[in-house]
C-alpha cells in the first residue's frame, strides 16, 4: 500500500496545485476529473505504439545513436504526447467549461498527470521504492513540465482563432520535443557506440539539463498566467464572460507572446 500510495500521490500533488492557482465553480470539478481519468486510459494507445516498434535499448550494441533518435521522438515521445493531445483537443478544448486560456494548462496537467500516475505505478511496482522515490523529483515534474508547455498554446488556440491551428501544432511539437530529447539522452545511455564519445554522465547532464528548460519554460508561463489575473483584479469590477457562462474573449495583444520565445529574458 505504500508504494501504491507513493505512485499515485505524486500526480494528485501537482493537480491540485495547479488546480489552486485559480478560482473555478464546482460544475469545472466533474470535467477535470473525466481528464485524470482519460488521460490514464491514453497510456494504452501509447503502450500499443511501443510494443509494436522495435525497442532499440534491448541489443544497444547493435544499434546506432540514429535509433535512439528514432525511438525516443518519434515512437516514445510522439506516442505518448499525442495521447495526451488528443484527449486535450478531442475532449476538453470543446468543452464550454473551457474559458480561457490558462485551461489549456489546467486540462492538459490533469490529463498528464493521469498519463503519469499510470505510468509511476507501473515503474514503482516493476522496481521498487527508489525508482518511486527519483520519479518523484523527476519524472512527474517532467510530465506536469510537458503538460504546461503543451497546454499553454493549446489555451491559446481557442481564442485566437486565426492561428489556431498553427498553436494546437505548437503545442504537441514542443512537448515532443522536450520529452523527446530527455528520454534520449536517458536511453542513449545504454548504447555502446555513445559511450565511446560521451560519458553517462554528460548524457545524464543533457536530460537534467532539459527537465530544466522545461521546468523553467513551465513555471514562466504560470507566472505569466498569475500577472494578467493581478491585473484583472485591479481593474475595476465588470460584468464578465465568465459570470455570463461564456467564454473568455483573449486577444493575441493579451496572451500572443511566445512562450519559447521568453527564455530571452532574464530571469
């Protein structure tokens, strides 16, 4: 029961933490939960892809960096991520609970920690408490980092409508390509051929390194989220969208800034 219960406290941690940066009526609670819940049953998909594509880290002496490439972005990371990403669009982007853009985060780390929270119980049962004790300062930030990072241009697609779809492709690229480039330089590690060149500690310095940037890119755009409702609420009081029940209408002048492009600035 402990192991269990450390698998899966992880994932509910990050929800609700996400869940308290913002205020929602209780009829948003019955969506979120269908999220958690679909985004679990989204391992399955992934798990097919997986285990009908040729594990490159079974034989590593046989394989070359090339295939690790392969195998981490376009069958782990794509697999996975776009799970997750159907859920998120085929699911709670229609949803008229869905009213700003910060839901795109809010659903998307709901629907990724779900992804995760099966995922942790499969590695915590398979190998035992330390692998549930370094998943629970990497893994499952690592996902929540993917989510906000996904859910971010996803929330945005819905109001501005221009560019909607350039911003849903936005959003299942960069999170393939962060998951992507840390599950290589994890799996790359047990390749003969890269460890001619590099040690495992550099590559393990690349994946730390990643979970990093996402990490950093995750947190700049709560923040960014946190400023505008500072500045709602000192605005004077209004009659908004939301109090009418529908939806929040967000210019790109409002929330158009690029999430990539903000590691330019310090801090």
């Amino acid at each position: 029961m402990f192991l269990v219960a450390l698998a899966i406290a992880p994932g509910i941690a990050v929800c609700l933490f996400i869940y308290s940066l913002n205020r929602y009526g209780k009829e948003r609670v019955r969506y979120l939960v269908i999220s958690f819940i679909l985004g679990m049953a989204a391992t399955l998909p992934a798990l097919l892809v997986q285990l009908r594509a040729e594990d490159v880290r079974t034989e590593p002496w046989r394989h070359s960096i090339a295939s690790y490439v392969w195998y981490a972005f376009a069958v782990v990371a794509l697999s996975e991520e776009g799970s997750k990403f159907l859920v998120l669009r085929f699911y709670a982007y229609p949803k008229k609970v869905f009213r700003e853009p910060f839901d795109g985060i809010l659903y998307g780390v709901m629907i990724g920690m779900g992804f995760a929270t099966v995922e942790n119980i499969e590695y915590v049962y398979k190998f035992g408490l330390e692998t549930g004790v370094s998943r629970f300062f990497l893994a499952i930030p690592a996902h929540a980092a993917f989510a906000v990072l996904m859910g971010y241009p996803v929330g945005r697609a819905k109001f501005e409508r221009h560019r909607s779809f350039g911003l849903l492709i936005r959003g299942l690229l960069v999170a393939v390509l962060f998951h992507g480039s840390f599950d290589f330089f994890l799996f790359v590690q047990q390749s003969r051929e890269a460890t001619k060149y590099l040690s495992t500690g550099m590559l393990s310095f690349g994946a730390f390194a990643t979970f990093y940037i996402a990490v950093r890119l995750a947190m700049r755009a709560l923040r960014m989220h946190q400023a505008m409702r500072d500045e709602e609420a000192e605005a004077p009081p209004a009659v908004t969208a939301e109090e009418n029940n529908q939806p929040i209408n967000y210019t790109s002048e409002n929330d158009g800034r690029n999430i990539i492009d903000q590691t330019r600035r310090p801090g």
